[in-house]
C-alpha cells in the first residue's frame, strides 16, 4: 500500500511484492479490524466510554462529509483495500502461507520499539483499565493510527512536498516521513496544564516522535499490512508488561 511499493525492482510472485497487495493487506488485516469492534462494542466503551482517538478522528472526518455511521471507520479501511485492489487490477487470490510470513515480519519489526521503550521511559505502566480493554486498545492503535499518520497523512504530505511544490521525490519522502513523526508525537499529547512546546520537551514526545518515524519508514517500505500489524504487537507486548502478564 505504500507509493513506492510498484517501483521495487522485483518480480510481482515475490514475498516483498505480494505482502503489499491490497487484497492481501485486507485479508491479513480484517481480523484486527472485526476484533476491534466487536471488542470496543463489548469491552472497551462499556468499561471507559473511550475509543482510538484516530478512530474517531476517522468518523469526525468522514460525518463532515455527509458520511455517518458508528462502523464506518472499520468499512473505511476495508473500503479504501478494497478499491485499491480495483484500481490495481490483482487477481482476487488469497494465499494463507502468506499472513503467517506477514506476522512473523510484523513480530519482528515491532521489537526495536519495544526494546527502545524499555531502555528510555522503563517499566510501562498500565493505562487505569483493564488488561482486556487496553488489549483492544491496542489493536485498534494498530489500524486507526496507521490509517491516518500513514496511509493518509504521508500521502498528503507526498503530494504537497513532490506534486505541488515540485520537491525531488527522495526529499518529498523524507519531508512526508517527518511530517507523519511529527503529527504522531503530538498526537499523543496527554493534555491537562501541559503547552505544546512543554510536552515537546519530554521524553515521551520523543520517543513518540522516534517511533513515528521508525513506522512511517516501515510503511515506505514495508506498507499499511506491516505497519499496522506491527503497531498492533507492539501495543500488545506493553499491555502483557504493563500487566505482569508473562508466565514467566
């Protein structure tokens, strides 16, 4: 799903190629999106009264438009792959031994941020919920937020940089890149007395500001099923700690 994802010199059968399919994308992702609503409608809201915020920036953005309905932003997602595929012209072609490569890879790309999360801010601590709401939290992070810092904000920011203001197309993504780190990190802004520029100072902007731009190049590369996928896990193994969850 990136931009860049047809200009990779590499045949259309390899794992590279196909792991950005959009029909495959869907298929990899569809469970995630259904484990959110369900889990949101029967866990989440009932105990916090929440959602993702980019969820439902998503269904702000999309009532503006005329366009309202509590399950829109999950048939967004499943819409947006769906005409992509389209547009495309793939085969309608599911492939199962692919899903389980693409969780295995999206595994492995969430570590670094794990990792780094324990090195920089310690112990996470949990967010005042339970470990089933925050569980389904985080799969929703994992879609919503790509979806926006991603898939819409770094294809706004390439057109602005490279189809309007005729920036070179290696600047263009890099300047994309660092609009969508920048946009994440404030995003997570936890409000109350703190100003902008204040939270700008923390570590937590930062680290927020770092993994947004680890995943935006994830999604250059890799595109929306391994970013999002990876998010997922990554907000998933900080419940487990935040939780004690380990059986070990």
């Amino acid at each position: 799903m990136s931009r860049h994802a047809d200009t990779i010199p590499l045949p259309p059968d390899h794992y590279m190629q196909r792991s950005q399919q959009p029909l495959q994308v869907l298929v990899f992702l569809l469970p995630l999106v259904i484990a959110y609503e369900i889990g949101a409608l029967m866990v989440a809201v009932p105990e916090t009264g929440l959602q993702v915020s980019a969820r439902s920036f998503l269904r702000d953005f999309l009532e503006w438009f005329g366009a309202a309905g509590y399950y829109l932003p999950g048939l967004a997602v499943i819409a947006v792959l769906v005409v992509w595929h389209a547009v495309r012209g793939d085969r309608w072609r599911f492939q199962p031994a692919l899903y389980g490569v693409m969780a295995m890879e999206s595994a492995v790309m969430a570590m670094p941020m794990f990792v780094l999360v324990l090195m920089a801010m310690g112990q996470p601590r949990a967010m005042g919920y339970s470990w089933q709401s925050e569980m389904v939290f985080s799969v929703g992070a994992g879609v919503y937020e790509e979806m926006v810092f991603r898939l819409i904000t770094i294809a706004v920011a390439h057109f602005v940089f490279v189809d309007l203001m005729k920036v070179n197309e290696r600047r263009g993504a890099f300047a994309a890149i660092f609009v969508s780190a920048l946009l994440f990190g404030l995003y997570h802004h936890p409000g109350g007395d703190y100003s902008i520029i204040q939270f700008m100072l923390t570590k937590r902007f930062w680290f927020c500001f770092i993994a947004g731009g680890y995943l935006a190049v994830i999604y250059v590369l890799r595109g929306f099923g391994i970013v999002a996928a990876s998010h997922a896990i990554y907000d998933i193994l900080i419940v487990l700690t935040a939780h004690q969850l380990w059986p070990w």
